[in-house]
C-alpha cells in the first residue's frame, strides 16, 4: 500500500517530488492542484495561476464535492467532505 493519502500521488520533477491533488470521482481523475516538499500549493483554473502557502478549500468541477488541504500543520492528508 503507498504511504501517500488517497487523491494525492507523488510525480517526481527535476529530482524533487510533487504532489498531485486530485479529486478521484472521475477517471482519470479532476486535478485540484499540485504542491511540493516546500508547502507552495499551485493552482491552475482557466487562465488564472494561484502560488499559495497554508490551507486551501475548493469544490471539484466535475462532482461538486468539497475538499480541503491544509499544508499548514504536520499532516499532509487532504480532508475530503
């Protein structure tokens, strides 16, 4: 079993692992966002580019489901609603 929470799978880029945010609802799955060891959350929608530290709560566009990621404290785990 991988050690990564579901909706999340790492994605190595230039030797440091991203994290991908996904909403698993669909296949192949909504992409929420993506983040690294860091704590920077990218977001992309439209046009629009987000770099954000800290927490983040949004609503998949496919399902309407809420999800939640808070990189601010020590779990990592998103909290799906």
């Amino acid at each position: 079993m991988s050690s990564f929470a579901a909706g999340m799978q790492p994605r190595p880029v230039d030797g440091a692992p991203v994290v991908r945010w996904e909403c698993r609802c669909r296949q192949p799955p909504v992409l929420l966002a993506t983040y690294g060891a860091n704590g920077l959350i990218h977001i992309k929608a439209r046009d629009r580019y987000w770099h954000v530290r800290g927490s983040v709560q949004t609503f998949c566009p496919r399902c309407g489901g809420e999800h939640r990621l808070d990189l601010s404290q020590e779990s990592t785990a998103p909290d799906e609603r």
